[in-house]
C-alpha cells in the first residue's frame, strides 16, 4: 500500500496501531486506578463520618454511666443497672478506637491509590522518552546508512574532472571485477596544453633541474623547459611502446630511470613551412643541456688522462686527508709511461700553454644521496661540488671552488669555500646539525680552543647556520654519514645521481651498519685547532 508520493505506508500503519494500543493500555490503567481510588474515598468519608459519631455520643454514655453510679450510691436504682450503663459506655469507647483504626487504614489506602496512579502515569512516559530515544538513534543510524548509500551510488557513477576525450579502456566487459584502486579508463583533457614527460637515466640526473632548457625533436625541433623532476627513480624502463629502448637499457643494465616533465613552448611542429599540431601519445627524443666544455679541455682531454695516469700517488696522498681509516694502495710508477707519449704529452702541453687565453673549464659535481641518521632513520639530501677543470701545468685537475648541501623538506641550505667540507648532517629533536671539516686553520673561528678538533660546528637557528660551541655539538652521537669522495680521476667519474647508503659504506670505508661518529672521524684525522696532529 503506498500514498501518492510512492512511499509504502504499511510501516507508519504499524507503528501508528501499536502507539494506540499502547495509548489504550495507558487509559485503562489509569482508569482502574482512579475507580480504586473513588472507592477507597467514599469509604474513608463514612468512616469519618462515624467517626466523628462516635466521638459526638461518646460523652453522653460516659455521663450517664457516671450518673448511674451516683443514683446506686443513693440507692434510688440498682447496681445492675449501673453496670449496663457503665458496659454501654465502653463498648462505644471501643467502637471509637476501631472506627480510628478504620480511618486510618482507609486513608492509607486512598495515598496509596494515588501512588499508583503516580506510578502509571510516570511508566507511561518512561515507556514514552526510552521509545522517542531509541527512535532517535534509529534514526542517526539510518541517515548514516542512506549517506553510505548515497556515496556508494555516487561511485558506481563515474565522472571525468574535465572535459576531454576517452583515449583507452582497460575493462570493456560487462559485470567483471574490478580491483580497488585499478585504472579504467585513460581521458586526454580537452583544450589542455601538452605537457612532455621524458625518462633521464639515473646517471645523468644529478645534472638536471626545474627552469633547465629543453629541446626536443619529432619531425622537427621545439623548444621546452623542465617543469619537475620525479623524487625517486623507477626500474620499468620507457614507456609502453618503446620495447626496442628498454630492450637497450636491459643489455646495458641502466634499468633505473626518473621522471621529468617538460612545458612546451610550442603546441605544434613547424614543417615544410606547415605545421602539424601534437597530439597526445606521441614519442620524441629530449636533449637537456647539462654542461659546457672548452674548446681547450677538449683538446686537453688525453693529456689529462695520461697525466692521472702518471699522478695517481699524489692524488692518493690527498685523500687520505679524507679517509684516515682506509687502506693504502700501491702507487702506479711513473715508468709505466712510455717514452713516446712523455713527448707526445710535452708538445701537447706546449700547445696548450699558447692556448691558456682560450679559458679554463669548471668541473661540476652534482647529486642526491641517503643519509642514516642517529636514530636509525634515513633520509635524502641533495650536493652540489664545484672544481676548475684542470689544474695545468702541475696538477691533473684544478683546485676546489666550492660545495653546497640542501635538504628540501626543511628548506636548508648551506654553501661554503672548499676550505669547509661537509661530512656530517644531522637531526636533533627536529634541528639540522651540520659538522664540516677545516682545511685552513684560520677558518677555526674565535669558538674555537687549542684542543677543539680543527671542524666548524654548526646549528639551524632562526632560518640560518649559527656556529656552535664543540661541548654545545652532539660529536658522540652525530654520524659522519656524508659522502666525501665525490670527485673521480677524470669528470666522468664524479658523484652524479643517486647514491646510496651502501653505496657510501664502501666507498666511505666504514661498516653500513655502524658509521663512525663525529668524534671518532675527527679523532681519526688527528686535526686540531691548536697543533697540527697529535
């Protein structure tokens, strides 16, 4: 049965019959209670009434009885007379007492009449508020339900963000299952400029940034700019549809690659002076510019690989400022170098020295890396090392320039000479900590005390680095967990991309495990601001 808006009244029925029997019961309780308590009223009135009766002839039956009693002691009546008057006397004194009693029960009954009326009526509403209270909980849990039914029919229900048009479907079958979280459908957003995503191998990703040139090639060339570059790189290889280039990358082992997109200047490619718009799901080659090279590095390139050939202790040397804990290595005899490229080398070096107004190059090494902290937990900072290309005529390559460290999830940064290098970054209760050891001892600072170890100290305050006090700096727990050998032979093999915590274990020489601390680093150099070793 339903009214005129198509809602089924058989419930309200229901539930409208059982308030009315409720309603019923309620009446005739009541009026049960009521009838008792008519009654015991009426009763109490006669009772009352004989009562005061009682009370009213009492005093005359004792008068009299008393006045028998004189008229015996005359002797104008008899002695069994006396008595029925004095026996009349007490039985209607009793009969007083009894009618006492009476009244009192009587009204008794009549308070108790009216408990129970009391008690019917505040049943009934007991009865009323517990009803009205679990119809109200009923009711929070049926609007939560018809919300959850509500959102659950809104879901069944798919509908695109924008404008576009659909490009693939990945389920076409009517009634089939569909995992949480699985891709149905790809939608190319309609009058949406096109954006490039480009893969860049995991060696060459420490050269690329947001604002860096871009230009690509597809028939033609456009220009673009890296917009952002993925955090963490993937090991699927290109795209779909690229099987011959990961099929390359497999043979290479070069699998892990990150993820750039690219803003297009340009929505179209300029060809045979037509163009031709792009269109999403097209494949194209990007080239982004990492560096530049001298016309002079590049015709100086074999001389100094010959010459890291032959220079391989003094570059040793200079490490083991660096790694006091590592092993040494046999140096490499200048003999090994033939006669013939000794020569070659001297008229190389020659020609070069006539070139020196042609420049000199900067060497730039730029990555990202773990770092284990105190408490075990690990986390990623980005570095960036500067050195002059080469370092003619005495050294391979040329002195430092500078370093920087940045930690993007707090907006740290730090920049210093190469008179500073950084070996330890560390949180404490939420505060960067920075240790960076000295090379010049006139960067000690007036901190510093001749005991003090030859480091500057340093803690994030107030949005920069404020250099602290040794004894302020947690050297027993802070870890030296920074990477340190960033600069190789040649440019080829300096720190780039993404390095790893065991990476720097072993490159490091110190246990994953258990890196040393600051203290035992420093102790390690023997460095101080005093002395020179101890």
């Amino acid at each position: 049965m339903t009214n005129a808006e198509g809602f089924d009244v058989a419930p309200f029925a229901q539930v409208r019959a059982q308030r009315d029997a409720h309603r019923r019961e309620f009446t005739e309780s009541v009026a049960g209670e009521k009838a008792a308590h008519d009654r015991a009223s009426k009763e109490l009135k006669a009772a009352q009434q004989l009562l005061e009766k009682l009370e009213k002839t009492l005093p005359s039956y004792q008068r009299s009885a008393a006045a028998y009693e004189d008229l015996v002691g005359r002797q104008l009546v008899s002695a069994l007379q006396a008595e029925e008057k004095a026996r009349e006397a007490l039985e209607k004194a009793q009969d007083l007492e009894v009618q006492r009693a009476t009244v009192a029960s009587l009204e008794a009954a009549v308070e108790e009449s009216v408990r129970h009326l009391q008690q019917v009526s505040a049943a009934y509403e007991s009865g009323l508020h517990s009803d009205r209270i679990a119809t109200v909980v009923r009711i929070g849990q049926l609007e939560q339900d018809l919300v959850r039914a509500k959102s659950q029919q809104e879901h069944l229900e798919l509908r695109a963000p924008q404008a576009g048009i659909v490009k693939e479907l990945s389920t076409t079958t009517i009634g089939a299952v569909v995992q949480p979280g699985a891709v149905l459908l790809s939608l190319v957003p309609a009058d949406e400029p096109l954006l490039a995503e480009v893969l860049i191998e995991n060696k060459d990703i420490g050269f690329v940034r947001s604002g860096q040139a871009v230009r690509l090639q597809k028939y033609g060339m456009l220009q673009g700019v890296v917009h952002t570059v993925s955090a963490d790189s993937r090991s699927d290889g290109w795209q779909e549809g690229a099987s011959q280039r990961r099929d390359e990358l497999g043979r290479s082992g070069r699998s892990l690659t990150f993820k750039a997109v690219v803003e297009l200047q340009e929505q179209h490619l300029s060809i045979d002076g037509g163009t031709l718009p792009l269109a999403a799901g097209m494949q194209l080659h990007a080239e982004i510019v990492e560096g530049r090279r001298t016309v002079l590095e590049y015709l100086l390139s074999p001389l100094r690989r010959v010459a890291g050939e032959a220079g391989q202790s003094d570059e040793r040397r200079q490490d083991e400022v660096n790694r006091p804990y590592q092993s040494c290595k046999r140096d490499q005899p200048m003999g090994s170098v033939s006669w013939k490229r000794v020569i070659w080398l001297m008229c190389l070096g020659a020609f070069a020295m006539s070139a020196a107004a042609c420049g000199i190059g900067v060497d730039e090494a730029q990555w990202r890396e773990e770092v284990r902290l105190h408490d075990g937990q690990t986390i990623v900072v980005s570095m960036r090392a500067t050195r002059y290309a080469n370092g003619f005529p005495t050294q391979r390559r040329g002195a430092f320039i500078d370093i920087e460290l940045g930690y993007e999830p707090m907006q740290v940064e730090w920049k210093g000479s190469a008179q500073l290098q950084p070996f330890s970054f560390e949180l404490f209760d939420g505060v960067p900590h920075l240790a960076l050891v000295i090379r010049d001892k006139r960067e000690c600072g007036p901190l510093k005390k001749p005991d003090d170890f030859a480091a500057r100290l340093m803690r994030w305050e107030g949005g920069q680095w404020r250099e602290v006090s040794q004894d302020s700096f947690p050297i027993t727990e802070a870890l030296a967990n920074l990477h340190r050998h960033y600069w190789g032979y040649s440019a080829k093999e300096d720190a780039r991309g993404f390095i790893t915590w065991e990476y720097k274990a072993i490159h490091n020489s110190f246990y994953e495990d258990e890196p040393l601390t600051v203290e035992q680093y420093l102790k390690g150099l023997q460095q101080y601001c005093g002395n020179s070793a101890r």
